[in-house]
C-alpha cells in the first residue's frame, strides 16, 4: 500500500481514495467521445457542465469538484440543482487552506437551501483539526489531507450528532 496515498473518512470508515481527477478539459471536447464508463472519476464543474448530457444515466456516473469559492447560483437551472442524484457520485468541494470558510458556505448552502442529500466530500487541505466543524456545515466524506492521522480526524467526529458525522447520509 501506498501511505502516501490520501484517505478517506466515509461512512464512519477509513478508505483509499481511489478517485481519479480529470482536470484536461481539451482533452474532453463537447463533441469527442465520453470517457470509458467506470468507477472513480472526478470532474471539475466546467467539463461536467459541458458533457452533462452523456454522463447521464451512466452505471457509474463520476463525481464533481468543486472550488470552495464556487457561487451556488451557478449550480442552479431554474431554482434547481443542475446535479441529478442519480447522476452523480459525490460532490467535492476543495479547500485550498484549512482557514479558507468558504467551502463551509458553499456546504450549508447545497445542504440547507438548495436539497443535497447525497455525498458532499471535503477535499484538499483537510485536517484532523477541521473535519468536526466541517462535518457540523454539511460534509459526511473527508479527504484527510496526506500526513494527518485519518485515525485521529475519525475520533475527532466522534460524539458529532447524527446529521453531521461518519454515519449514514442525511435524509
């Protein structure tokens, strides 16, 4: 195994982060072909938003990523989220600095306003020291940033209430 490999808190769970990035949005051109249709793809919003249509109703359809900056008002169409559950695996939002509170906005946001209910990851610079009150906005996944003990980021969510620690997603 790889220890410098990120881990996941998932589930009240530590895992390998097995997702791949794909950042080359002229590798994926509106009209070329759609990558092959497997497990572990993240795809920044813009690519996503560009071949929205053929990722629909994949067997595993890929997860978004998200800069913590991002304005909700742009994930909506109609008052609506444009990302379909069942379309998406996760959405991650990405904290370029552990101090950096936007992301915790952009959390509450998708949760509270706008109906997420499915896996909302924090990803980045994620420490033990930040999982509990990034739980407490919304987040039920955590990238543990590489050399911070994801067993100690686990324990640190212990005692977090229901709605907001490792366990099963909020309804």
């Amino acid at each position: 195994m790889n220890e410098s490999r990120s881990r996941v808190i998932r589930s009240g769970r530590i895992e390998n982060d097995n997702w791949l990035g794909f950042a080359a949005v002229d590798a994926f051109p509106p009209g070329g072909s759609v990558f092959v249709d497997q497990p572990g793809w993240v795809l920044p919003l813009p690519l996503w938003k560009a071949c929205r249509a053929r990722l629909s109703g994949r067997r595993h359809p890929p997860a978004v990523w998200l800069d913590a900056g991002t304005d909700p008002t742009t994930l909506l169409e109609d008052g609506r989220l444009i990302f379909p559950p069942d379309d998406i695996a996760f959405i991650a939002i990405d904290f370029s600095g552990h101090a950096d509170r936007r992301g915790h906005a952009l959390a509450r946001a998708l949760r509270d306003r706008h109906g997420w209910r499915g896996e909302l990851r924090a990803v980045g610079d994620v420490r033990v020291e930040t999982v509990h009150a990034l739980s407490q906005a919304g987040f039920d996944s955590f990238t543990i940033r590489p050399g911070h003990d994801p067993l100690q980021a686990l324990a640190a969510l212990e005692g977090c209430p229901p709605v907001c620690g490792p366990g099963p997603r909020r309804a």
